[in-house]
C-alpha cells in the first residue's frame, strides 16, 4: 500500500499533466506505440485510416504531435 506521502508525491508530479485527443494515422504506428508506453492512454479505437486517442500528458510533450491532436 503507497503511503501518504508516495500518494502526495504522484500527485505533485502529475498535477499538469491534461488530456488530449489525438488521431494517429496507421503509417505512424511508431507514435502510437511510443504514446502507449509513455503516457497514460484513457481511450483508444481503431478507425478505418487512423487510431484515435484520448491520452494523458505533459502539455510540454503534445507540441511534438500536434499535427495529430483533434480540435475541440
């Protein structure tokens, strides 16, 4: 069990992280997997051109796939 001050800590460290909603063409499926393994993914589908994903990062890091991200 984390104690309170793991809890704090992991709190701290992702209080600016937000979420984005990005479409992932199949050709770029490197990105994909990069996102999968170092970000939070809340959602993904498989679409007949392209992955949609919902997922949870540092606004810093969304500037690198921006042509990606899904405007609201």
């Amino acid at each position: 069990m984390l104690s309170k001050l793991a809890i704090r800590n992991v709190k701290r460290s992702f209080k600016d992280y937000a979420i984005y909603h990005l479409n992932i063409p199949y050709q770029d499926g490197e990105i994909f997997k990069y996102l999968h393994q170092h970000n939070l993914v809340l959602e993904f589908q498989y679409l007949e051109n392209s992955i949609y994903l919902k997922v949870e990062m540092h606004p810093k890091e969304i500037n690198k796939y921006s042509k990606y991200l899904l405007k609201n």
